[in-house]
C-alpha cells in the first residue's frame, strides 16, 4: 500500500509534463497526416500525368489512401487528448 502511494505522488508530480507531450503529440500527428496526404496528392498527380487514360482508378485509390491517412491521424489525436484529460 505504501508503494502505491508513492507511485501516485509521483504521477500527480508529473501530470503538467504529460499535458504538454499530450500536445506535442496531437500537433506531430497533424503534420504528420498533413505530409502524407500531401505526398498521396503529389503520387496522385505525377501518374495523372503519366497516364491520363487511368484517371477515375487512380483518383479512387488516391482517396482511400488518403482517408486511411486521416483515420490514423485521428486516432492519434483522440488518444492525445485521452492523455490530457484523464
């Protein structure tokens, strides 16, 4: 029992630390969403422009990667901000 409190003395001691990684976090995984969609974008364009016969299938699948990119993004910001505030 006392090793318990001890433990959460020291969390309750860190919990400002794990508010600003918690934010940290949640701003890497929007830059980081933010480059991959960019980089999908850009993939996108160039075999566009490469083949303009396969326009529909390569804007179909530039689409669902970039939802999978956001979905991941998401994810990361829900459990930042399940960080911040439990």
């Amino acid at each position: 029992m006392i090793t318990l409190s001890i433990i959460l003395q020291a969390v309750a001691e860190f919990a400002p630390m794990a508010k600003m990684g918690a934010g940290i976090g949640a701003g890497l995984a929007t830059i980081g969403a933010g480059i991959g969609i960019g980089n999908i974008g850009r993939g996108a364009l160039e075999a566009i422009a490469r083949q303009p016969e396969s326009i529909g299938d390569i804007r179909s699948n530039m689409i669902i990667a970039a939802a999978l990119v956001e979905g991941v993004a998401f994810f990361a910001i829900v459990v930042c901000l399940l960080i911040l505030f439990i």
